[in-house]
C-alpha cells in the first residue's frame, strides 16, 4: 500500500460547511470525495471544472487575476463594446500589420 501523506487546505467555512452538506447527500467524506478529485484528474490530465474569467465582472472584482497589460487589454475592450471609447479602423489587413510593425519598432528602442 502507498503511504500516506496529509494535506492541508483554507477554505471560507461556508464553503466547507456547504461541501460537507453535499458529501453527506451523496455518502461519502470528504477526504474520499478529494481523493477522488485529486485521482481522476491526474488520471485524466485535466480538471473536471472550467476557469474562465466572468465577462460581466469589472476587471478588479473577476476572480481570475491578469497581467496588467492583459487586464488593460480587457478593460478597452469592455469600453469599445459599451461606446466609451471608439475602436481603430483599417482598410485593410495591411494597414493593420503595418501599424503593428511600427508599434514593434517603437518597442524595441
């Protein structure tokens, strides 16, 4: 048999009041219940639950943190969509690529 190991979690208590609830309903203990998370998703080589950030959430309340730039990116993009700030036009791909190239530049001094 494997030996075994401890490990230990914070959770806000009503969450772990509430896990514990759902435990119970469906007959296992929790640690079977982890066990089990923990097995099939090293298993599986994946988690059973998506992340994704909620787009209905300002930036600073999202549950999943960004880089600044990225959070910066995200913010215009929630402007653009809401009429705050108008969107760049291009007539074409190439004035678009172009304009990325000297932004590029611009960076590399």
């Amino acid at each position: 048999m494997a030996e075994k190991t401890n490990l230990t979690i914070k959770l806000d208590k009503d969450v772990r009041n509430e896990f514990s609830c759902l435990c119970d309903e469906i007959g296992i203990s929790m640690a079977a219940a982890l066990n089990a998370f923990i097995k099939q998703s090293i298993r599986q080589q994946q988690f059973f639950f998506s992340l994704h950030s909620d787009p209905t959430l300002p930036v600073e309340q999202n549950p999943l943190r960004y880089n600044k730039e990225t959070e910066a990116a995200i913010q215009e993009t929630r402007d653009i969509q809401n009429g705050k700030v108008q969107a760049k036009v291009y007539h074409s791909a190439q004035d678009l690529f172009d304009e990325l190239d000297q932004e590029m530049e611009e960076e590399s001094y």
